[in-house]
C-alpha cells in the first residue's frame, strides 16, 4: 500500500545522532510531524523524541497504520505528550482492508485504536486528537459512508478521505477515483458514496474532509515549503517529502522524472545555511512569486465585479518536480 516501499532496499531507523542534530532546531520550530518513509511505531525511541520535542515548545503527531499501537506504547505516548495521532484505514471490513493493506488485521487496528482512546480518555486529558485517514480509491470507495459510521464509533475527531495522490505505478494509477483533467467526468456512484459519507458525518457532529477530484492549479500547494521542511532519516533536507524521494511518478497518465532536491545535510552544514543557500532561496522565491500573482488576478477579478472567465494573468511555472505533483492541484 505505502508507496515508500518502493524507493528503500533496506531497512533502518533515523540514528539517535541525527535527531539530536535534527533537534537543536525545535526551539525555532511551531510543530514536529514524526511521519516520515516508514511506520513512526517501528522507531524504538519514538516516545522520548516526541518527549523532547514538546519539552522545546513544538506540537507533535504522526501518521500511523495502528498495528504497533499496544497500551504499553499509548501510555508511553501519551505521557509524552503528544498532540495528535492520524490512523491510516483504507476500509470498513476486514476483507477490503486486508486486501488493500498486505499483513495488517483489521480487527487488531480497530481494537489497538480503542484501547488508545479509552487510555487517553482514563488519563483525564483531551490529547491527543485523533483523526482517521481514508484513501480514496476504486477497492473501497463502497465503505466510505461506513468508514465513518465505524470512526464515530471510535470516536475519531476528524475525518479525511484523501486520493491516492503518490503514484508510483501504473497499477495505483488504475485505482485511483479522481480525475486527470476537467475534461474528465466523476463517476456518478463515487459522487453520491461521498454525499452519503458527508450527511452520516454530519449527523455525528464528525468532522469530515475530502479532497478534490478536480485538479485546480494552486498557487502553493498545502505543503507550505515556505514555512516548513522534512528531513529524511540520514539527515538530509528537503522542501518536502516527495521532493527528498521520488524521482519518476505517475501524473496525468503518464510517466514523469524530476530530480531530487536535496539541498543540504545536517550532518554536514547548520540548518540556516542550508535554508540560505541559493537553490533553496530561489526555490522559495517561485512560490512567493506565483503567490503575489495570484493576488493580482484576484484582484483583476474583483475589479471587474467578478465577471468574465476570471483572472487572464497565467501563474508563473513552479519549482521543478512540483508542476508534476498531485498536491499543486489540489487532489
């Protein structure tokens, strides 16, 4: 299922060396999201790293599929002080959800994700919010509605049912719901199984986000690379995850190859002078430009009462590798 499968020969975690490098900065940093290219559960030591970066002011929260999460670990997380937990479950039965996510059980991650919420709940704190991830594709889009009758009776916080949006074979392109261009059409069941899901979300009070099956050019995608970074687990920065790994993707259709962009190791060099160097200041400066221009042509818009075809201004092209990525189009 995790497409980041495909881009490691072997298996490691991030070096206690690397993270104390990595968490010299977190005085300067607003959050720390411990999601990187593998299951966050699997790092021994997970726990203390959330620990310390509370301890220097950051909010904290990761992704995770729920195997690992035994009462032992959630006490340990919770008392940490953790922020927020993400549960990635692609289905609402065990049969859908076993075939999408090879070796896990589905009534295992349901009973670790309870069994979380009832310590969290027995310890007398809010924290950490809960939100469960659903992605979106052909093997389950039946079980949306489902889905989230099953996280209200989790009592997940938030819902989202994202697309499959990493797609790094033709097989995950063939599964995918949304469309490549606005010439392309929805399929009507997929429309209605989404009404269905937001009207069973709002009768719970629960929170409900999906993603667009239209791409639509931003700006900026919601990233944010102008406020935030990732650091891969030998210490190297990039803008964002998909720049740091993936070189050839599946987008419109087709096959794409973009260079990584790696601009420096902390390991290596300080973190400001990785952030000031030219590639990456030049990098940041296509976004700022796109964003000044998006705030002309609405302002064209307004101008003209908000009539016509909208803004004529084209937004300037993106960084290389972010004109071939789903989340620039919203998807």
């Amino acid at each position: 299922m995790c497409p980041w499968t495909e881009l490691h020969t072997g298996k490691s975690d991030m070096s206690w060396e690397v993270f104390e490098k990595i968490a010299e900065y977190f005085c300067h940093s607003e959050g720390v999201d411990f999601t990187g290219t593998g299951e966050p559960l699997l790092h021994p030591r997970l726990e203390e790293m959330v620990r310390i970066a509370k301890d220097r002011g950051c909010v904290t929260g990761f992704s995770t599929n729920a195997t690992l999460l035994e009462p032992e670990r959630g006490r340990a997380l919770i008392g940490a002080g953790l922020d927020w937990i993400a549960y990635s479950v692609d289905a609402a039965t065990e049969e859908t959800y076993e075939n999408i996510r090879l070796g896990g059980r589905f009534y295992r991650v349901l009973e670790n994700i309870e069994a979380f919420r009832n310590l969290r709940d027995k310890s007398g704190d809010t924290k950490p919010k809960s939100m469960l991830f659903f992605v979106m594709m052909k093997d389950n889009m039946a079980e949306l509605p489902d889905a989230v009758e099953m996280a209200h009776n989790l009592g997940i916080e938030h819902f989202v049912a994202k697309n499959l949006d990493v797609i790094m074979k033709q097989f995950d392109d063939d599964r995918r719901i949304f469309v490549n261009s606005k010439d392309d059409k929805i399929d009507p069941a997929v429309s209605l199984l989404i009404d269905k899901a937001k009207i069973k979300a709002d009768k719970h009070n629960l929170p409900f986000r999906v993603y667009d099956l239209f791409p639509s050019e931003r700006p900026i995608c919601e990233q944010d690379p102008l406020n935030s970074l990732f650091i891969a687990r030998d210490g190297s920065v990039s803008p964002c995850i998909n720049l740091a790994y993936i070189e050839d993707r599946v987008f419109c259709g087709s096959w794409k190859t973009f260079p990584l962009q790696r601009l420096g190791n902390l390991m290596k060099e300080p973190l400001a002078t990785i952030w000031e160097k030219h590639q990456y200041e030049h990098f940041r400066s296509l976004f700022i430009e796109r964003m000044h221009c998006n705030t002309r042509r609405f302002m064209q818009f307004a101008a003209n009462g908000f009539r016509g075809n909208g803004p004529t201004e084209e937004l300037p092209p993106p960084p290389e590798g972010c004109g071939g990525c789903h989340y620039l189009y919203g998807v």
